[in-house]
C-alpha cells in the first residue's frame, strides 16, 4: 500500500493549480466581471457570446483561452474526441437492462457460432487446436517457422526464430526438442509442446514484417504495455460492434408474407439450384418472412455461382408485398448489366416496373426517374452510387442490395449503413471487404456461402510469369483460335494506346477496342455491348471490368503489371473468365521480379494456390491479414496490431468476443447517486449580479447533469461562452454534478471519504474494475485503487481539504469514464 499512498501526492503542476484557485475563492478581492448587453443574453444564443469573445484585445482573448483550459474542458475534449474516434453519434437510444440481457445473449449465441465455424475452417486448413482450449487459436505450429521469422511469446514478447534443436533438459537424461528464439538480450528456448500453447507469427498489417525492436528477456514490463495497450483497442472494437449488433437488433418491421407466388417465381430459374444456392435461398426466405428484425446478411460465392439469383428471389418477396427494392452497384457497365437480367426476370410481371438511374441519361430523362421514384411509380431501381444521394427520395423503400461493396468508397459505405437501421439489406461479393468478412466469421453478420460450383463449371489456370510479347501474344491466339474473345487488363489509363498498338500489329484482322471510366458514357456502353455481342474480339481496358460482367464466350485475361493490383482485385479481374464449359485462363505478368517487394510476390503467390473454384472466401480471409489492417477496423487501430501483431491481436479479438457479457457496466440512475461530502461553495455577488437569472441556470445544470454526460458538456461550454470562465466557487458546483454524473454511469452508488479514505460504493464486477485499471492512462490512478468488497478505494497520505478532495475526485472519476468504451454500457 505504500507504493499506493506516495503515489497519490499531487503533482507540482497540480499543487500549484488547487492552491492558486484556493487563492481564488479565499480572496477578498471582488473580481470584475462584464456587464451584460441591454439586449437579452440567452444560454443558447451562443453567436452573440462569440462575438463579444472577438472583440477582446488579442492578449486578454489568449488569455481567457489558456484559463478556458481547466480540468472540465480537458475532460469534455477527450470524451468528445473518444466519441468521434467512433464514428457513429453518442445518442442512440437507450435500452433497459432486461432488453440488454437478452440481446446480449442473442449476440452471444451469434458469436459462439462463428466462433465454432472458425474452428472448424482452421481445423481443414491443419492449424493447431488445443482441446482444453474452448476458445479460437491463431497460435503458430512450431515446425512450420522457418530460421528468421518473427514470432511473438504471448508473455514475453517479439522475438526472432532461430531454429528447433534436441536438448537434453536438467532433470532428465532423454534429449528433447526445443525452439530456440532470440531477443534483444539473450537466446531463449522453449520445449516445442509449450512452445506451440504461447507462440504466434509476427505478421504487420503493411508491408514491412521487421518489428520496430526485439522484446527484453530481463524486462517484460514493456511487452506487458503494448500488450495492455492492443487488448484494449480490442475491447473498444468490441463493444463498439457490439452496440451496432444491439442498435440493429432493437429495429422491427412486420415480417414479410409468404406467398405462393414466391415459389411460382423461383420455379422459372432455368437451372438446378446447387446446395449452397438453396441454403442460401432458405436463409434470406427465412429472413424476409419469419423475422422481425431486418436483414443484414451477406451472400459470399465465386463469380457465376448464382449470387445473382439469391438477390431476385428477395427482391420479389418484397417488392410483391407492395416495397421499392434498390439494386447498388460500383460501375454502370455492372448496373446496367444488372438492369438487363432484372428486366428479362421480371418480363412476365408487367405490374412490376425496373428502372435504370444512370450518368448515361439526360437531366430531363433523370428528373423524370426521380420523380417516379418519389411517386412509387418504379419498384425496381438500379443505379451506381447516384441512387445514395439527398436529391433521391424513395417512396416506400423495403430492399437495398449491394453487389461488391469493397469497390465504395467511405462516404458511400456510411450511407449504406445508415440504410440497414431501417430497410432490409443484401450484400452480394465473391471477395468481401475484410471488415464485412470480419464480421461475419464472427457471428456478428449473417453470411451465406456459395461455395459450390455449377457442375458445368471448370477450374480457371493460373499463369504468373515475367512479361514477354512472345508470352503475350501465344495466349490470345490460343483463345482467337477457338473461337473465344480476349480480356486484357492494365492498372491505369496511360498506356492503353501503346498497348493497342502493339496488338493491332499481332492481330491485324482482329477487331479491338478501348475501355476505360473516363470514356463518354454512350461510348463506353456501346464497347461493352458490342464486346458481349462478340463484334469486338479483344478489349483493351482499366479494372472496370473487375465486377460482375457476365460474358459467356470470354475466356482468356491477361493482366498487365500485377504488381500494382491488390489481391481482392486480382481475383475479381481473374474471376471475369471461365463463365463457360471451356477452361479459361488467366495469365498474370509482372515486368521483373525484382521490382517486386516481398509483400507483393506474397499476393501473388496467395492467388495461384486459390487457383480452385471456390476459394474467394479463404482467400479474404488471408487477404485480411495480407492486405492492410487498416481497412478492417479505421487507421487509429493499426498502431495498435503492430504492437502485438495480427495474430495475436485476432486471438484476444476472439477471447474478448466470448466474454462480451463480463464487460458490461449498469449505470444507476443520476437521482440515486449520492455524493457524501459536505461542500457548498457560495458564488460571488458579482457573478451573481453578472448572471441574467441565477437560480433557473443552477436548475438548468442540475437537469443537463440529469440527463446525461452530453447535455451537462453542452450546458457548460454555453455558460462559458456567454459569461466567460467562471470564478472557482462555480467550478467547484460544476465539479459537484460531473462527479454524480460519471459516477452514475459508471456504476457508482455513493461516494463517501472517511480521513484519509475515499470509498465508492459500486455494482460493477473485479473482472470490469479491472478493465477500467489496465485502460487507464494515469499510472496514479492505476496503482492506487483497489478493489474490495463490492468498493473501489484508496487511501490517501493525508486527509484533504474538501474542495481539494473533490478535485481528487474528479480527476479519478475522468480517468475512470475514459475507460467506458471499453465496456458495454446498460
């Protein structure tokens, strides 16, 4: 405890603050304070305040500002910065505990499931299990390292393999097995059994794999920060998704009816279903019509697997039932194409109308769609991105289905997830982005998976090799000569014409064209319909063409400088072949190996082991690691996966997962919470006089205290603005209602101090104190509390004045609330 108690002394800093504002309150001299305009000054009426802020000379205003720099604004900064970090608003709506109780075992029932699919995908791909382990293991088999590879010791940190040798061990004469690793200060070696319980691959999510240093042997204490540090991005992720699970779940819509003309319409699919396709079909049904909440699922199958089918069958169950269905896709070749296959479906329903928004049209042609939208006068509607913005306004929208969202940018993604809080949402992707395939091995999104190849279906080859002309054009004669129609991919515009020239030379009677996204929109549409028609026997073009075109007789690519596609992409591209019974090939040329880095040949290599039918979904999987962490979980996190590597930090993902409902917090209500210190500090009659109406402004912060966190934050940055920093008898009533109010929030029943004691009585769990502790920021604060009997307590050297008792108070409390995104909060 002594360690405890000298670590609760004041910092100089601190000292010089509490006794500088004890100066302040105790001083006889009456601080002057601006008389207030004759026009009526309001809280809310912030402008006219700011505008008397502008008006001060620049030396007071930099003043004021630095005094506007106190304990509270430091604490309403953080908790707002903390909250942006988050990226979705603070005010959702609010779920009692018996909602939250069964919701969370919704979300664990979830969870347990994906978990379990994980296991067993692991378990085919030869990952080690352990079978006292209940829990999913990214831990590293030994025997698979190879000399200088980096692996992380779950306790005692980074390190480099060294190798596996035989020796003999002190209280035995049989030779063992040992894995030998070096760190920073010594070699270590661990018998192989226990080597494969605490060892994990160092992988980064960019393309350096060197660790920034190698861990000490005789000091783990650093290791133990940055691990701290990783399990704690963790925690926040997971609760993070865990309130958008439980927002999401909180939504109702009556449940779609199930009607025979469903079944007379599935009954005109011209091929039989594979049994993936009719999982995947009794899933979303299930969806649709028997529950309440809406759909978020996931449809993951290789291009021409029958996604596409899944999607109308859906459509029509909801557009029957009198629903707009929005169809979204990355590219107008796609949407079109999409506009042709819905068209042709729904030929037979003349009473259901398809529409096509796209930048091809008119203005007048596009106003009219969008008037018939607003009218209910379409039911389907397909577009790109267009279809997300303000000007479209829906009438009745029921559908969205996404085909590959990966190819969205940011701002379109967080306007597809504000539509799945309201309307029934289908994802379609043969490669899912790494956040939405994250999601669904977790249970945390329904997935369905195509897997299963049409029977008529052949593997496509894979060719990786240096550029040759040679290489080049023995693989489009080979496709020209029997009859098929030729892909050839570049990364980017420039370089289209070079490329097209050389081919007009090799293939002189060959009809070949252009195609790339900057091309006028009628221009572009007409390549493509007369590439599909067969008029035009090989297409130039960008990776436009990486989702979803459907051409039959197309069965050779040739991707041009690989080295600069991304693994998803270079599958997509590959994925436009092989639609037919013929087999299709992909030839992949990079200009010189050396040019490659490693992380690159490691794509590359990625793509030619996934050469099978089927392997979109593995291949994400080791995409997300491969790839970039960064798109799975925003930039912030990335710093802290490189603290521990991927793999670890997935496995604390999983173990944090599957002890959601231990990290959760019930707050009490504000009116229960009891703050047992006596102090009422008295304000100054000049700041009372300075106030328009006292007593409803005191009222008014108890009611924003009340009400929560937010609104006492708004409150006081509105009396700052319009009657400038307040005298220290006010911060002390301010101090008073933030103090009840994280408390109450977090659990806290009553604060009392008794000497040199300061006790709070609370209803969370040691296992959530705990989180709290390791999350703080403040060594102070980590090291002097304890937790005891149902009671967070510290006992401090000496007994303090009361207003410094409060200020001790809320600093504690602050550190404490800013551990609250780690916990799930009903």
């Amino acid at each position: 405890m002594a360690a405890a108690k000298a670590s609760l002394f004041f910092s100089p800093s601190e000292c010089f603050l509490t006794t500088r504002l004890c100066k302040l309150f105790s001083t006889t001299q009456k601080p002057s304070f601006p008389s207030p305009s004759s026009s009526s000054i309001t809280l809310t009426n912030v402008l006219n305040a700011d505008a008397v802020h502008t008006k001060l000379p620049p030396r007071l205003r930099n003043a004021r500002q630095e005094q506007e720099r106190d304990a509270i604004s430091l604490l309403n900064e953080r908790i707002r910065r903390e909250h942006a970090k988050r990226d979705h608003s603070p005010l959702r709506p609010a779920m009692d505990s018996e909602e939250a109780d069964k919701y969370i075992q919704l979300v664990k029932e979830q969870q347990q499931r994906g978990l379990q699919k994980l296991k067993s995908d692991r378990a085919r791909q030869g990952a080690p299990h352990d079978a006292a382990q209940p829990t999913f293991s990214y831990k590293v088999d030994p025997y698979t390292l190879r000399s200088g590879d980096y692996v992380v010791h779950r306790k005692v940190g980074i390190g480099r393999f060294v190798g596996i040798k035989f020796d003999v061990p002190k209280d035995s004469k049989e030779p063992i097995e040992y894995v030998f690793i070096e760190y920073a200060d010594g070699m270590a070696k661990l018998p192989v059994k226990q080597a494969s319980r605490l060892l994990y691959r160092y992988n980064l999510p960019n393309e350096t794999k060197r660790p920034r240093t190698l861990s000490k042997l005789s000091d783990t204490s650093a290791w133990e920060r940055r691990r701290m540090k990783g399990k704690v991005a963790v925690q926040k992720m997971v609760v993070d998704l865990m309130e958008l699970y439980l927002h999401r779940l909180k939504q109702k819509r009556p449940p779609y009816p199930k009607t025979p003309a469903m079944a007379e319409f599935a009954s005109q699919f011209p091929f039989e279903p594979t049994p993936d396709q009719k999982q995947a079909f009794s899933d979303v049904e299930r969806d649709l019509t028997e529950s309440e909440n809406p759909m978020d699922r996931l449809i993951c199958g290789d291009v021409g697997f029958g996604k596409t089918e899944v999607a109308l069958r859906a459509i029509f169950c909801v557009v029957s039932a009198g629903k707009q269905a929005m169809v979204l896709a990355p590219t107008i070749v796609l949407a079109k194409q999409h506009f042709d296959v819905i068209s042709e479906r729904f030929s037979r329903y003349p009473n259901i109308r398809v529409g096509l928004l796209s930048r091809f049209q008119t203005k007048s042609e596009k106003e009219e769609y969008l008037s018939m939208i607003k009218d209910g006068h379409v039911d389907i509607i397909v577009g790109t991105h267009s279809l997300l913005g303000n000007r479209v306004e829906y009438n009745n929208l029921g559908l969205l289905v996404v085909d590959e969202e990966q190819r969205f940018g940011v701002k379109q993604k967080e306007r597809i997830a504000s539509f799945k809080t309201s309307v029934d949402v289908l994802t379609l992707s043969a490669t899912p982005i790494p956040r939405t395939l994250y999601l669904a091995l977790t249970g945390f999104r329904d997935a369905s998976l195509i897997s299963t190849p049409p029977p008529e279906r052949v593997p496509i080859r894979t060719h990786l090799s240096a550029y040759s002309k040679d290489k080049v054009i023995s693989a489009i004669k080979h496709e020209l000569d029997r009859g098929g129609r030729v892909f050839y991919v570049l990364p980017r515009i420039k370089g289209l014409e070079d490329v097209m020239e050389f081919l007009e030379l090799a293939f002189p009677h060959v009809e070949i064209a252009i195609a790339h996204g900057k091309q006028y929109s009628k221009q572009l549409e007409e390549t493509m319909e007369r590439f599909a028609r067969g008029d035009i026997r090989i297409l130039i073009c960008t990776n436009i063409v990486e989702s979803g075109l459907d051409i039959q007789n197309a069965n050779t690519i040739i991707i041009q400088d690989v080295q600069q596609f991304g693994l998803a992409q270079l599958y997509q591209l590959r994925g436009r072949v092989g639609r037919a019974d013929k087999e299709a090939h992909a030839h992949l040329f990079y200009p010189d190996k050396s040019l490659l880095s490693d992380h690159a040949l490691e794509r590359l290599a990625a793509l030619e082991e996934c050469c099978e039918l089927g392997q979109g979904f593995q291949l994400a999987e080791r995409d997300m690691a491969i790839r970039g962490f960064g798109n799975i979980f925003g930039e912030q996190q990335t710093g802290d996966v490189g603290n521990v590597g991927i793999d670890l930090f997935f496995e604390m993902l999983f173990e944090s997962l599957s002890k959601v409902d231990e990290h959760r917090v019930i707050s009490v209500p504000y009116p229960a919470m009891e703050l047992d210190i006596n102090i009422n500090p008295h304000l100054p009659s000049e700041y009372i006089n300075h106030l328009e109406n006292p007593m409803q402004i005191i009222n008014s912060a108890e009611k924003a205290a009340e009400k929560d966190i937010f609104n006492l934050m708004q409150f006081t940055e509105n009396l700052r603005r319009q009657y400038g920093k307040e005298p220290y008898s006010m911060e002390i009533l301010l101090k008073k209602l933030y103090v009840r109010r994280m408390a109450a929030d977090l659990g806290i029943t009553s604060i009392y101090a008794s000497g040199k004691m300061v006790g709070m009585k609370t209803n969370m769990s040691k296992k959530v104190f705990k989180l709290i502790t390791d999350s703080a920021t403040s060594d102070i604060h980590q090291n002097s509390l304890i937790f005891e009997d149902g009671q967070i307590k510290a006992e401090l050297l000496l007994e303090l004045p009361k207003e410094q008792l409060l200020n001790w108070i809320f600093q504690c409390l602050a550190e404490l609330y800013s551990s609250l995104p780690t916990l799930i909060k009903y």
